[in-house]
C-alpha cells in the first residue's frame, strides 16, 4: 500500500492537541523528532517532554489526499501550519521487517549472544544465544546501559542464584541471566505491556518455568543479584527496597545512570552496598555493588 508523510515543526503548538489533529485527519502514525541535538533528561513514567525545536511526522495511507489533509490541519493547529509543512510519497515497505536492517547478533561478554529470531546462529560453538526482537518494551542490547548490564552479567556469575529485575522492559536481563545459569528470575515492572513481554520473551528463550512476573509496586521478593537499569531518580527513590531486597552479600547492578548522576545514585546505595565497580560507555554508567551483611555497622 502507498503512502504519504507529511512533516511540520511543531513551534510551541500544544502536542496532545498535535496528536489529536492528526489522528482525526486520519493519520495512521505519527511521532516527534528532535531538530538539532538537545538531551531529555530524567522524563517520568508517562511524561510527554519535548524538544524546544520538534518536528513532527505524520503517516498518512493511499485513501487520504495530503491537500486536503494540510487543509484540516490548517483549520485546527493555524495559518501558519502549511509555511513550515511537507508533503511527500513513503514507498511500501515490509514495516515489521524494517528493523532488521543494520541490526545483527550481538556479543557481550566471552560467549553471550542476543540475537534477532531469525539470525542464524552466531558463529561461537559455545555461545549463550538469547532470541529477541524488538517491541513496545524497552531493552535490545543497543542502547549502552543494556550492554553495559549484559557483559556484566556474562562475566559476574549466577549460575544458581536467584535474579530480581526490577524495571524489567523487555526482560533481557532476567531472561539472559537465567540463560548464563541462573536458577530462578522475577520480572518487576510498572507496565503491564513490558510484563506481557518478559513472558513471551521468556516462552520464546524456553525459561518461562524459571521465570515470574510482578507489578513493581507489589512486596519485592529476596534475590541473590538485583538488577535495575531505570532511570537515576527512580534508582535513588527506590534504595531502600533494594536494599531490602537483595540478600547479604548479594550482588547489586544499577544502570540507566548519566555520567552526571553517578555520585548521587552511588551515595544513596554506599551505606548499603560495597561498591565494586562503575563502568563507563559513552554518557552512561553502570553501578556494580555487593551488599552488606546486616551485621555491618555501616547498614
């Protein structure tokens, strides 16, 4: 099926009021840009936060007219709408299919391997493959605080430990933990969408039987290495129940730390955790603490 974009800067308009002029138009999808190169910091759970300078596309199928579909949002957003606007043809694409391309097997580690579904084998006779595409939850082993958390994991060792990851997403870090030989993982998160898919995840890495599920809100079970790679305030709000929740001597892995955040988040964790290492990847950090026993004065 043809289609056609048509792409506009937003210039202070109001984006739900945006979202809600394009989808009436009958736009198919849309999404916002940034024009020049601004960092979002720190964005909460269902925060919609900006560029100063967005652009915005819209996605539009053959049985809409782009004309008549400027002339909508003209009459909804303003006049000045069409000076800024462009209209042009997309060719049909394989859409679920277009994330393959540039994407290949990963390795973190000396034999950890995230790979697409349909990657073949990576060439490693004693590689740990996990299988995953991506989805509506975050974490593919791309972005630098994943692979960070993932060679961690590749070299910490779990085999039979018990693992809490705590702001799942997608469930990679549980579910490759269990692959390096963990006995048991439990997927905590706030969304149920990223919940849905560590299960399915976990059902496509044949880990399910290993693996729970639980809204982040509910009691935190006890786990021998917790993992949270969040956001920094999150990591810090939420330092007294993973302290609790990891067991003395347990192994703690935080991540989703700009550089800039690395010494607050590592003051709230020091008087319960040892810290054993921060490493950096571009404007990342990853904590690695071990916790102290409940007999140390310092917890």
């Amino acid at each position: 099926m043809p289609w056609h974009e048509i792409e506009f800067p937003l210039e202070g308009r109001d984006p739900e009021a945006v979202e809600a002029a394009l989808l009436a138009a009958g736009a198919a999808a849309l999404a916002f840009f940034d024009r020049g190169d601004e960092p979002i910091f720190e964005p909460r759970p269902g925060e919609l936060r900006l560029w100063s300078d967005t652009l915005v596309r819209a996605l539009f199928d053959e049985r809409s007219d782009p004309a008549a579909c400027l002339c909508r949002l003209t009459a909804v957003l303003g006049a000045g709408l069409p000076a800024g606007a462009k209209l042009r043809p997309v060719a049909d694409r394989a859409w679920e299919r277009e994330w393959l391309v540039g994407w290949r097997p990963m390795r973190f580690g000396p034999h950890l391997w995230v790979c697409p579904t349909s990657a073949a084998a990576p060439p490693d006779a004693a590689a740990i493959v996990v299988r995953l595409d991506p989805g509506l939850a975050f974490g593919t082993g791309t972005h630098a605080t994943t692979a960070m958390c993932l060679e961690a994991l590749a070299t910490l060792g779990v085999r039979g430990r018990s693992i809490l990851d705590f702001g799942c997403g997608s469930g990679i870090l549980a579910i490759a933990a269990l692959k390096l030989g963990a006995e048991r993982a439990c997927c905590a998160d706030i969304d149920p969408q990223a919940l849905a898919a560590a299960r399915q995840n976990a059902l496509t890495n044949e880990v399910s039987a290993r693996l729970d599920t639980i809204d982040a809100a509910q009691e935190l079970p006890t786990a021998d290495c917790v993992l949270a790679n969040i956001l920094a305030g999150t990591l810090i709000e939420s330092r007294e129940r993973l302290g609790r929740a990891c067991a003395d001597g347990g192994d703690l892995l935080l991540s989703g730390i700009l550089l800039a955040q690395q010494e607050a988040v590592v003051s709230a964790y020091r008087p319960r955790f040892a810290i054993v290492s921060v490493v950096q990847r571009d404007d990342w950090c990853c904590v690695h603490g071990r916790r102290r026993t409940d007999g140390d004065p310092r917890c």
